[in-house]
C-alpha cells in the first residue's frame, strides 16, 4: 500500500518505484454541444485527432506504445467494432500497436486510466494510452438499447422493483434525501458555470485543450459554458423529466461531443525517454451501489480509494468529482466534509459537457492541471456510473 506519509516510496500494493505509473501528459478537445460544432465530425476522426495530438505533444515514438486503451459507453454505429483501435489507425499511427475498449458507463475513460496503470504496475505495460471518446450527436444515448431488446430481466425488475433503472430518477432520489431543494441545485450549477468561464478567461482550461481546426473554424474554448448564468435565469427553466419537480436542464450535465487522451508510462520509460513524469497515480477504487438511486457509489469510492491509499481527506488538495446532476457532487460534499474551495473548481460537466466516455481522462487531466496551478500534492477524481457504480483515482503530483 502507498506510504501514509505519502513518501512516493511505493505505488499500489508493494509496487517498487520503477514500476510506478507515471503521466506523461493529457489533452482533450473542446467539448461541443450535441448538435453543435463537432456534430458533423466523425468520432472515430475525433479520438484520432486526440491521439495524434498527445503523441506529437509529448514526443514519443508511437511504435514504442504498448496498448490503446479508449472508454466508450455508446458501442454501436459509428462508435463500435472497438473505436479505439480505428482511431489509431485513422491516425496513421503503427498498427503493431494494438487497442481496446472499455464501458464502465460514465466512468469508462477513468477506468481507462485505471487498466492502463494496473498494467504499468504489473508489469505488462511500459508505455501505455489511456484514452475515451463519445459523439452524442451523432450517437445518441441509449442508441444500444431498443425497446425491443433491454437488459432489465424480469428477475432484476423482480429484485429491485422497478420497471426500469433511470439516473434522473435516481439523481432526484439522492436530492430528497439529501434535502437538496431546487434553489440549491441551481444556485451550484451557476457556479459550475462562472467557474468555467472565470478558467476559460485564464487560460486555465486552454492549457488541457487541443485547438481543433474544422471546416474553416478554429475551434478552441468549450461551447456549453454559459457565462451569463445566473440563479434567476435557472429557476425560470421547468423541470426536463415527467414526473420529476427539481432537475432541469440547468441542473443537469450537457449531452457533449469530445475525446481526451493521456500517456501513461513506468517511471523507468520515463527516464529512458527522457521525459518528466507530471504526477503518479497513486490507488483506484471501484464499487457497487444502489442502481435504483445509483449515483450514490462517488462516496463510497472516494472512502475506499483514501483508505487503499493511507490518506485522509485532508490530505487531498483538489476534488473532481463528475457533475452527472447537481445533486451528485452536493450529497458527496455533504458526507465527506469538502469545502467548495477544493471541489470542481473550474467547474464540470454541468457548465463543460459529459462526452460520456471521455469524461473520466477529463477528470483526472484538469485535476492535474489545477494542482500544477496551485502547489498541490494530491487529486481524487471520482464519477457516479450507470448501473448504480463508481471509481476513483488519486495522483500526486510530482516535481
């Protein structure tokens, strides 16, 4: 187990330090709204630009990279038959290298991440890609469920009761409980969007961000970010579900186009390459929740990840944890004690966008940006996941 004093002296479970897994470097695109500027752009052209774009930025040989490992929840259409491994050949990068693709719902680029790690740690990987993609505008959500054809068995209907499993259900189940009302739901989606616009206007989010060059536009800042957001305007916005009284479309993560990338490697390929590691990951979590309310597993995964770890809350400097709907981040602030001064501060998924599979590598990339920005030490990502799941990362950032 790493260090509780967090001397770097370990990785994992009894990892030595050469076979830490170091990051090397993550960008993403901007992220578009559905039916916006990446609405016509392929996603497999997507994740390729991405990746061509983290390996000409931090340098390496392509040939050298030892797996692809691409989050992606919408398998179907254009984004089946393992769009990672497409996009890397889009990219004209060597096809010695092989790729893969992994659903974990919303948190399938963490969980990205994660492997590609666990590799490096294990010793199976030396240089790896972690990666994710998703282009909801041209593959909708849901897109690989018909009605016809569902995963819901009568015996999960018969165990939990419900018809169906719904994460607007669900995210108004965690606000009840919480005793979350509307006016506090809209009033932390208006931060999460002055948030982003006070980063965009630093430059703060530019330097995770490739430009994106695209039918004659240069397309360079996220398109969901409303800087002119305010409580009032929110609460005028009626609620986006029958049935439901409090989420709305303002309180809700934005249906985005986007792609990220990172570079994991062993700290040994790191020196050999005569690279400088950015930060170490340092412990995962993964947990099983209530899939009826199930965007509770942020909480338990950020408990298991501190306790694999030998830390405690204190110890972490910045907090993302994903923004599905304004109650998620608000009942995991509640039980854990985190002031707004750590978390999401330049905003999330409700201002930004949640391209579903790339989300995760955003996390844990603007987490380790923000913590460069200020000194930090440590980073935990957390992100809820259909199906009622959750993971979690720690990193720590490296001089």
């Amino acid at each position: 187990m790493s260090s509780s004093n967090g001397n770097g002296s370990g990785n994992g479970r009894g990892g030595s330090r050469s076979r830490e897994a170091v990051i090397l470097g993550g960008w993403r695109t901007p992220f578009g709204k559905r039916g916006g500027c990446f609405s016509n752009w392929h996603p497999v052209e997507m994740l390729s630009f991405t990746l061509k774009a983290l390996i000409e930025r931090t340098g390496v040989d392509a040939a050298e990279v030892d797996d692809v490992i691409g989050g992606c929840v919408g398998q179907v259409g254009e984004q089946a038959l393992n769009v990672s491994r497409f996009a890397w050949l889009d990219a004209g990068l060597p096809e010695s290298t092989p790729a893969t693709t992994v659903d974990r719902q919303c948190g399938s680029g963490l969980q990205a991440i994660q492997f590609a790690a666990q590799g490096v740690m294990a010793g199976g990987y030396d240089l790896v890609v972690a990666c994710g993609v998703e282009n909801m505008s041209r593959v909708p959500i849901g897109s690989q469920v018909t009605t016809a054809r569902t995963p819901m068995t009568a015996s999960v209907r018969e165990r939990y009761g419900v018809d169906e499993f719904s994460q607007s259900v669900g995210a108004e189940m965690v606000a009840r409980k919480w005793g979350l009302d509307r006016a506090a739901l809209d009033d932390y989606s208006a931060r999460s969007h002055a948030r982003a616009a006070n980063a965009t206007t630093r430059g703060w989010l530019a330097e995770e961000i490739v430009p994106v060059p695209l039918e004659g536009n240069l397309i360079q800042a996220d398109q969901g970010i409303r800087p002119d957001t305010s409580v009032e305007k929110l609460a005028t916005l009626k609620p986006a579900y029958p049935g439901l009284e409090l989420l709305t479309a303002g309180n809700s993560s934005q249906l985005t186009d986007g792609a990220s990338a990172m570079l994991i490697a062993s700290r040994d390929k790191a020196d050999e390459l005569g690279l400088r590691p950015r930060a170490r990951l340092v412990q995962f979590s993964q947990v099983g929740s209530d899939p009826v309310m199930m965007l509770t597993g942020p909480i338990p995964a950020t408990r298991k990840v501190l306790q694999r770890a030998g830390l405690a809350i204190d110890d972490i400097d910045v907090f993302e944890v994903n923004e599905a709907f304004a109650p998620v981040p608000l009942a995991w602030q509640e039980e854990l004690g985190v002031g707004a001064d750590r978390l999401n501060v330049n905003g999330g998924a409700i201002a930004l966008g949640h391209p579903l599979g790339a989300s995760g590598t955003r996390l844990i990339i603007t987490a380790l940006n923000e913590l460069e920005r200020r000194g930090g030490r440590y980073a935990l990502a957390a992100i809820c996941e259909g199906g009622g799941m959750a993971n979690a990362a720690i990193i720590e950032r490296l001089d």
